[in-house]
C-alpha cells in the first residue's frame, strides 16, 4: 500500500505541478522529486501523500520486526570460523557443512536490530521531506527536507545491507530457500550507488545558493538517476508484501528445523 500511494503521489504531483507551471515547456520532463510539491495543490498532495507512506513503512517494518527478529536472532548466520580458516579462504563462498563455518546468534541479533533503526530512519526521513517541501531559497524548512531526503536514502542503503546480509546467510536452510525468491528481488534492488541519489541534491542545494539554473539537459539527467533510485528502494520496500505472506503462511512450519543438519551434527560432536 505504501509503494502504491508513493507512486500516485509523484504522479499526482507531477500532473499538478504541470497544470500550474509547467516544466514541460521549459524542456524538463524529469524533474527532482522535491521541485513537484513546493507550491499550490501539489503541495498538499506531497505533504498528505509521503506522510502517510512514511507512516505506512513504519507499520510494516514494525510488524517484520515483531514477527522476526527473535526467531531470527534465534536461528543465528553462518559465518567463517576464523580459528579454521586459512589465509587467503573465501569465507563467503566455502561449502555449507564445512569445517570452517559456524552459527553466529550475536551477529544475527545485531544486523536484525541494525536493519530496524535503519528501517525507522528511512520512514522517517519520507516522512520528514514529505511534511517539510522543497523551497527555492535556503531556509530552514528547506534543510529539513534535505536532511529528510538523506535520511531516507542513507536510511534504507544500510536498513537493505543489513536485511540481505540476515537473508543470505542466516543458518536455517529452509529459511533461505523460503526466501530465495525475495532475496533475488531484494538484490536486483540495491545495485543503484548512493551517489546517483546525493548528486542532484548537492544540484539543487548549488542552485538555492547561487541562484543559477543549472540547464535542462542536467536537470533530466539528475531526475532520471534521482527517480531511478527512489523507485528501486520502493520496490525493495514492496517485497515485504511477500515476506509478510510467506512468513505468515510458512515460517511457522519451518522454524524448528531452523539449524543446517551438518552444522548441528558438528555442534553434537
């Protein structure tokens, strides 16, 4: 629901904007997200439609993290047992099984309770720039959509590090292949650098200070990897609708074999 009211929300806008001023006309057909909620009916759109999104990704990554992150944390990851590894061994890649790898319960508890303040940050950072909309000049309101936008992108670059890293890894195979498919998605996802995200913010902060326009042609190039982005970590976000059916559906079933038998076997011995 959130990633369907994010998509109409920038189109609304855009629509809006459009009617009121139009950048169509001046060459723009993909401007900053922000310039489509600074003034008129857009802006209301913007400020109602992102707080809600924002509020909405709160919700499921709270339910996730009351779902999850105990038996998660339970499970553990499987990680290279530095005392058995030899230098130069590529500990993400040795075989299941083997001598080298351990369950890690303190690790999995960690990147489970990194991925949910990440999580909340991200929200709250669509939150944040959605209430507080771009403004030409450099104000207050104006640095708190920055900071809103910031932490929105830097929220969820870390909030996905964290969730692929439990999902990878974590020792329960039946998990893994339970999530197999997510997991895929997820990563397809994440591939976008963080700089194609804080380049047209430094653009548009290069403008406010300087009053110069920085040219269509940049500013289409800036929108393109800025929409880009924005629109892979919203369908990041839109793959928990499936984690949330399979977990609900499967997970119980599965998690009391949550150990690989040849690491149990091992941890007998």
């Amino acid at each position: 629901t959130a990633a369907v009211i994010a998509g109409y929300v920038v189109a609304a806008c855009y629509i809006l904007t459009e009617a009121q001023d139009s950048f169509i006309d001046k060459g723009i057909l993909f401007p900053a997200v922000s310039f489509l909620g600074r003034s008129g009916d857009a802006k209301l759109t913007y400020q109602v439609g992102f707080a809600t999104t924002g509020m909405l990704l709160l919700v499921t990554i709270g339910l996730l993290h009351m779902l999850l992150a105990e038996p998660l944390s339970r499970i553990g990851l499987l990680r290279a047992d530095d005392s058995t590894t030899t230098r130069g061994e590529d500990k993400k890649t040795m075989p299941e099984g083997s001598s080298g790898l351990i369950i890690d319960r303190e690790a999995s508890a960690r990147a489970v309770s990194r991925a949910f303040s990440m999580g909340i940050l991200s929200a709250a950072g669509i939150i944040l720039q959605g209430v507080f909309v771009l403004e030409l000049k450099i104000t207050a309101q104006t640095l708190l959509h920055w900071a809103g936008a910031l932490a929105f992108m830097l929220g969820a670059q870390s909030h996905a590090k964290e969730v692929l890293l439990v999902y990878e890894t974590t020792a329960s195979k039946p998990l893994r292949r339970l999530l197999e498919t997510s997991l895929t998605w997820k990563q397809s996802c994440v591939n976008a650098p963080v700089l194609l995200f804080i380049v047209p913010i430094a653009i548009q902060v290069g403008r406010a200070a300087s009053g110069l326009d920085s040219g269509a042609v940049v500013q289409n190039s800036m929108g393109v990897m800025q929409w880009g982005i924005i629109a892979s970590y919203i369908l990041f976000f839109l793959s928990y609708s499936l984690d949330l059916f399979l977990v609900i559906m499967y997970f119980p079933t599965i998690e009391g074999a949550h150990v690989d038998q040849a690491l149990q076997s091992k941890k007998n011995k």
